[in-house]
C-alpha cells in the first residue's frame, strides 16, 4: 500500500477550504442588502411582522446553503 504522505493532505484541505468564495461574498452582501431595504420598507409602511421576516430569512438561509454546497462541489469536481 502507498502511503499519502502529510504534503498532499495538507494541499488538499488547503485548496478544499481556500477555493473561490467570491460568489459567496457577492450573494452574502446583496442579501444584507435585501434584508436591510425590507426593514425599511415595512418600517414605513408600518407592517412589520416577525413570521413574514422569519420565512424570508429561512429562504435566503436555504439560498446560501444551497451556493455554498454548489460552490464545494464544483471545487471538489473541477477538472
């Protein structure tokens, strides 16, 4: 048996953890945005409730995981 010596594991995780995040931090920073102009707009309009904006994040929640999982799986399964 061929032993995996410590450089290939370490360049493995490093290339695994540090791969592209940009579209992350693009998508991270527009839904602060979209959460922030929606307390704003139901702030005006005087209808804020906790289970609509609780949905909402759930969905955008479920959004970025989504991006995130994608996102490894195309450093994973680049070629």
């Amino acid at each position: 048996m061929e032993q995996v010596n410590n450089i290939q594991i370490d360049n493995f995780s490093s290339f695994f953890f540090t791969g592209s995040w940009t579209i992350i931090d693009i998508l991270i920073i527009l839904i602060g945005l979209d959460v922030i102009s929606g307390v704003i707009k139901a702030t005006r309009e005087h209808t804020i409730k906790s289970s609509v904006a609780n949905i909402g994040l759930a969905k955008k929640v479920g959004i970025l995981m989504v991006v995130i999982v994608a996102n490894l799986a195309d450093i994973v399964f680049k070629a």
